[in-house]
C-alpha cells in the first residue's frame, strides 16, 4: 500500500508540472467560479430557490462565500450553520467532529462527491482532515437528501453534511483553470495548494488538488489553579500539539453528454500529529502521545440524468486507512505502547428515479457493503474478535409535488451481518425506518413554505463499542430515535429590490431510546451499556439579509440562532431532567460583510451558552459561555488576491472541551493567484 501511495503521489506531481507551463499562456479575465461556469444571478437565484423549496431543512455555502471567511477546513464551515455544535480539542491538529440538533456526532453523516465517508471503529469523521480550497459547496440537510437519486445510505442517517468538490465542466472549455495559495499564520502555520483542472478531450476532463499544512501549535492559554477568580494563575503553552497534514486528490471525468458522466476520484491523506492532552493540574507538558493516519479511497461514479422517465446511478467505493496510536511512558512494558488499527470497505450502489406522471417522483436504491477492522499492537490484545460487518440497505421513496404543495416519504431497510474470528458476534440486525415530509406553499405571490417531516431512524453501535477490549459489549442494542420537526421558510425582495431577505425558523423534537453509554460494571470494570434516554426540544433560526444600496456596494448580515433544550429521560439516572454534557441551551453565530469591487470585509462572531460535563449540581462540572470574534479582508488585483484574517480577536480564553484550550489571539494571511 505504501509503495502504492508513493507512486501516486508521483504522477500527481508529473500531472502538475504538465499542467503549469499551459497556465501561464492562459491570458483571462479572472472569474469567480463554480464547477467552471460563471456564477452569474441565475446560479444566485436558483440555489436560492432550492434552499426555499426544500421540503426539510437546508443550510449552504457556496465556495464564493467560503472565501470570505475566517474558514480554514470543512469544521469552520460547518460550525456557522444553525443546529451545530462544534466538538472541537484544540488547535490546527485537534480533531473536530459535529453533533446537530442535539444529537452526537452518530447521527450525522458527512458525503464527499455523492458517497458517505466511513469510521467504522469509532464512527467520528474529523472535519479538521477537509481543506476548503478544493470545495464548490457544502451543505447541511436534515432528515435526508433533497435529490432522490441518491444512495440508500443517504437516507439512513438524522442529518448529513454534504460536500461537493470542484470539477472539470464542458463550458469552461479547454483552458486550464486552478489556483496556488499560500497560507502562513500564528502558531507555525504554513500552508500552501495548488488547485488545477483542464478538459484534455472535449467529453474527458481531469483535475489534481494538493494541499499541505504544518504548524507546531504551540499557543498560549491560561492555566488556573483553582475555580475561584482569587486562585492563582499562569500563562503556559500547549506542548506535543505539531501536526503535518497532507490531502491529495485526483479526478478524471468523461462526459457522454451534459446528463451522463463518469466520475473517478482518488483521495490520499497524511497526518502526523501530536497529542497534547487534557489540562491537569501540574500536568502540562506530560503527553508523548501521537497519531499517525494513512487513508486513501477511491470511489467511481456514474449518473445518467438525461430522461426523465428513468434517471439513474451506479457508484462503488474502495476505502482504506491505518491509524497509528503511540504513547511513551514507563508504566509500559519496554516503555512503549503502541496500536495500529486498520480497517477497509468495499462499497456498491445503485439508485433509479422517476418522474412516473407529472408531479410524481419515484426512487429506488441498494446499497451493500463490507467492513473489516484489525490491529497490531505491542500489547497482548487475546480478546480482540477481528470483526468483519455486512450492511445491506434498500429504500423506496416517492414524492408528490404541485406549486403550492409537496408529500412525499421513504422506507428504509437495514440488515446486518456480523462475524469475528473469535467468540460470538453482535447479534444480526434488520430494521424498518419511514420517512414523511409535508411543505406548503403559503402564497401563489411569495415563496413562504411551511414544513414539516417525521423520521424514524436507529443507530447500530460501532466496532469499538461492541469489541474494544474490556469496554465493549456485544449485546448492545441498536439506539433508536424519533425526529420530528416543523418550521416555516421565504424569500422576499424588498426596498425596490434593494434588499434581499432570507428566513427560516424551525422546531423539533428529537427522542432518543437505548442510548449507548459507558457505565461501571461489577464495581471495578466499565463497558457499554443501554442505559440511556434522551428528550431534545430545539428550534433554529436563520436570517440572511443581502442589501445593494447603491450600483457595485453590496452589504451582507447573515443570524443563526439555536436553542436546544437536551434532557437526560433516563429514569433513576443521577443526572434525570438535566441538560446533556456539551450541548448548550442557546447557541448561534452572526457576520457581517461588505463587498465592494475587488475588495472584502468582514466580522463574524460565534457563541455558546453554558455547558456542562456533569450533574448540574457541582459547580465543577460547568463551562463558561463563551463568544469568538474574527476578522477578515480580501483585497483581489486581477488573478491575484491577499487576504488578511485576525481570529478570537478579543483574546478570550475558552475551551469546548473541558480542560483543552483552545487558542487565543492569532492571525492568518493568505496569497492566492486565481487563474
């Protein structure tokens, strides 16, 4: 496999090097651009529309907006929609997952280019690993994809967060397009890409990303001794917290015609990082832990959009990754320790659609696939089982739609296999999940909508909750969760079209049953138990107000609110009627930009409630709200562009997850030669 990543990265390098010398006779006027095409008012007005018509709740960025932010990976982006919680451990190499609507981060799945990203051992995708740079749009959707012609797997999840890269497209003819960025920063960050994508043949295109980041994260945090004001404090730096990322991708598309296409895309990822450790009394500087990661995937795709009698998919994956746990201390044996884990997938699916009448959609999928965990290690592992999964999920969806109403719904089938090699498997499961959604529209004048859907769902528990040593217990029931929501959405232009107003405002209900949670067992020893229940009352708010006063100036004010109310049901538990750990009551970001010409500013700022991480009754267990404030300026002189960004501008000291602080103060700049 080694041999395998050495010599692809090779020829990426040989594709780059073909492609520069073309650039630099490609003499046009710069452009900003998704897949290739220009992104005129009708782009603008028909993501709008998707948004607005959308029968469950959608939130997008756009890569034009992406740039103009603080945001350096997928997390950045992420972490401004309504609903999120940012779980975040710190610095450039910290990994940072997201839980929506109360919900852990389980229940969210994250699509890259249409195919979910797998973790069968923890189930956790770190979205630090996502660089932006390469990146047309992200999207988060609740309940499940507003395309039917998607995959099975899709459908089976509470929220998903969907990627989509940039690509080659047949408008942008045969010139090479791309871009080299270089990015430098506080904390040792240096980080530079290159983006380039061609059409080679009239039907064939390709295009090559690179990124690379390094930084040695060594930032300043206050340590107190104590949990009163008059305790005593120091300034300290977090050590063990360097980190080396590498991300390289490859695609190659062929285009029957606008409507049919294949897609191949290779994806390698490098990480070598430090692990630096919860903040303990006296305790700074102790860890020698790290994490060595190798993952690469390749995934094929095929659609066919081109009647709509009978659209079609066809996709399959390939997924491979190492990562490799290492800490040194005495109280081992040689004083090492060392785990790597390995685990793959094999991935198919297939997806049909049609429009049966005018107004009735039908969909169907199968998805299969396969997952295989192993490990190595210095430590005597006798009872790690080597567990193989088999999922197979079929789904049958339907819509019913007019202008003024949409119905619709879908029936997901799960069934799983499992084996080890030694002792008894998890038992098999196969379960049922409906779908229904309801939308509404209010007005035959305006596009006002109100929605509403139900979804049944349920988790299967993780290789590491089942099989990990000590821990894990194969008994363990899937969790099972009822989502309900319901909310109202428009559009409205305003002021002789001055002023463009979006919002949204959306309330649901979440109940989770069999929450898997780690309890004592027979005093001494812990495991995973179903032990847990879970109430969640939320509603999210989104306000974006695009205002052109005058020809050429453009202002931008965009307000998400969350308020989540996420109480532990489970009777006899110590912490019954009290908010979950992590999750703040209320939550949200706000930003405002002006755009003027080639130039850019904006503020944006990011709060969270109180958080607690116990019973609400020891003052210990709680966190300070906090709330982060960023700058950033764009400056663009025709294919080249210099930006500035001042983040946690204020220098408040905070931390997400209890005892790892996050930075301080600290600064980005940012060079950019977009051709």
């Amino acid at each position: 496999m080694d041999k395998f990543i050495v010599r692809y990265l090779f020829y990426i390098l040989l594709l780059g090097c073909l492609f520069t010398p073309a650039s630099l006779y490609a003499q046009q006027n710069r452009q900003d651009t998704v897949n290739g095409v220009s992104l005129g008012e009708v782009e603008v007005n028909a993501n709008k529309l998707r948004v607005v018509r959308s029968v469950v709740p959608l939130q997008t960025v756009s890569y034009k907006d992406m740039i103009k932010t603080n945001a350096l990976h997928i997390a950045d982006v992420a972490n401004s929609f309504s609903g999120i919680t940012l779980k975040d451990y710190g610095g450039i190499g910290g990994m940072k997952t997201v839980s929506v609507r109360g919900m852990d981060s389980h229940y969210t799945s994250v699509s890259y280019d249409g195919i979910v990203m797998s973790n069968i051992q923890s189930g956790q995708i770190d979205l630090g690993a996502f660089p932006i740079d390469n990146v047309a749009e992200v999207a988060l959707v609740n309940a499940h994809p507003t395309n039917f012609l998607q995959s099975a797997r899709l459908f089976s999840n509470a929220n998903t967060l969907m990627i989509t890269t940039l690509l080659p497209d047949r408008k942008m003819g045969s010139r090479v397009k791309g871009k080299v960025c270089l990015k430098g920063g506080s904390f040792g960050l240096v980080s530079p890409s290159i983006f380039l994508m061609k059409n080679i043949f009239p039907k064939v295109g390709i295009s090559i990303y690179a990124d690379f980041i390094k930084a040695h994260g060594r930032y300043s945090f206050v340590q107190n001794y104590g949990i009163s004001q008059n305790d005593s404090s120091t300034i300290l730096h977090r050590q063990n917290t360097d980190v080396s990322k590498l991300r390289t991708e490859f695609n190659l598309s062929y285009r029957l015609s606008d409507m049919q296409e294949f897609l191949f895309k290779t994806n390698v990822y490098f990480s070598d990082r430090g692990l630096p450790g919860s903040i303990i009394f006296y305790n700074e500087g102790q860890s020698k832990e790290r994490l060595d990661e190798r993952n690469i995937f390749s995934q094929l795709r095929f659609r066919s959009t081109a009647n709509r009698k009978l659209q079609y998919s066809l996709m399959a994956k390939q997924h491979y990754s190492k990562v490799h746990y290492t800490d040194r201390q005495e109280k081992y044996s040689g004083g090492f320790l060392s785990h790597l884990y390995m685990q793959s997938e094999t991935y198919l699916t297939g997806a049909i659609a049609s429009d049966v009448v005018d107004g009735l959609t039908l969909s169907s999928a199968i998805d299969i696939w396969f997952n295989k965990l192993d490990v190595v290690s210095s430590k005597r592992f006798d009872e790690f089982v080597y567990p193989v999964r088999y999922t197979l999920m079929l789904n049958n969806a339907i819509r019913y739609y007019t202008e003024r109403l949409i119905i619709g719904g879908n029936l997901l089938c799960v069934n799983t296999l499992e084996k080890v090699q030694r002792g008894v498997p998890s038992p098999d499961r196969k379960k049922l999940s409906p779908t229904i959604n309801v939308a509404f529209k209010l007005s035959d004048a305006k596009e006002y909508r109100i929605r509403f859907f139900y979804k049944n769902m349920y988790r299967i528990p993780t290789f590491n909750e089942l099989y990990y040593e000590d821990l894990g217990n194969r008994n363990l029931r899937p969790e099972n969760a009822q989502l309900f929501n319901i909310g109202v959405v428009g559009n409205d232009m305003l002021g002789d079209n001055n002023y463009d107003i979006y919002l949204s405002a959306d309330t649901y209900y979440n109940n989770v049953k069999d929450k898997i949670v780690m309890l004592p067992r027979n005093g001494f020893y812990w495991s995973m138990l179903n032990r847990g229940q879970v109430n969640i009352f939320g509603a999210d708010i989104n306000l974006k107000v695009v205002c052109k006063p005058i020809d050429g100036h453009e202002f931008i004010l965009k307000v998400n609110y969350s308020m989540q109310r996420a109480k532990d049901a489970t009777v006899g538990s110590d912490n019954y009627g009290e908010q979950i750990p992590y999750t703040p009551i209320h939550s949200g970001n706000a930003s405002v930009s002006y755009n003027y010409s080639n130039f850019n500013v904006g503020f944006n700022s990011v709060f969270a409630g109180v958080r607690w991480i116990g019973q609400m009754t020891d003052r210990r267990n709680r966190m300070k709200p906090y709330s982060i404030s960023s700058l950033h300026a764009q400056f663009i002189y025709r294919k080249w562009s210099v930006k500035g960004e001042l983040s946690n501008i204020f220098n408040t000291q905070y931390e997400i997850v209890k005892f790892y602080p996050m930075p301080r103060r600290g600064f980005r700049v940012s060079l950019l030669y977009d051709f």
